[in-house]
C-alpha cells in the first residue's frame, strides 16, 4: 500500500534529520569544552536548520492523523522519539556552551 511507503519515508527522514541534529547538538558541546565557541555556536545553527527538515515531517504526519489517516505505528513513534530527543540534546547543549563560556571568563 502507497500511503505505508510513505509513512515509512517520512519516518526515515524524521530519524535520519533529527539524529543528524543531535550529533551536531553533542559535537556542539564537546567544541565549547574546548574554548572552541564560534564552532559550538555554528554546529547548533547546522543542527538547527537539519532538525527544522525533521520537524516539518513530522508536522505533515501530525496533520494527516488531524485529517483522519491512522499514521501510527512503530516506526512513527521511534521518530517521534528521536525528535525529541535531538530537541532535548538542543537545549543541554546551550546550557553547556553558555556555562563553558562562564568558566572561560572567570579564569580569564
């Protein structure tokens, strides 16, 4: 059936999208520890811009399910898992760039 090839598309791209933000989410991290600001802060705005790719996937399959069509299934909650978890990665990135950053002024 079409409509599953294409859940399952959209599903691969969510994971593959989301997982690629949140390596970028993590490297992030380990450039700050670094003193390596600039690069944390470009690898965050790449995340950012790959994450969005995920993103609007799956709001396209949140709003199929508002019209109707059933998109449940393994593959869709594991993506869902992955979005949020790359969302979460995001933010202790952030945290930990800007407390690296701290760190580097006091000692300075």
């Amino acid at each position: 059936m079409q409509i599953t090839e294409d859940l399952e598309m959209a599903a691969m791209r969510i994971i593959s999208n989301v997982g690629t933000a949140r390596s970028n989410y993590i490297e992030a991290i380990h450039e700050a520890k670094q003193g390596h600001y600039l690069e944390a802060e470009k690898l965050i705005e790449e995340g950012d811009e790959i994450f969005a790719e995920g993103h609007d996937a799956h709001l396209k399959l949140l709003q199929q399910e508002a019209e109707g069509q059933s998109v449940v299934m393994l593959l869709i909650l594991h993506a869902e898992d992955q979005l949020m978890s790359a969302e979460g990665f995001k933010i202790i990135a952030n945290e930990l760039i800007d407390v690296y950053k701290r760190f580097d002024k006091l000692e300075k």
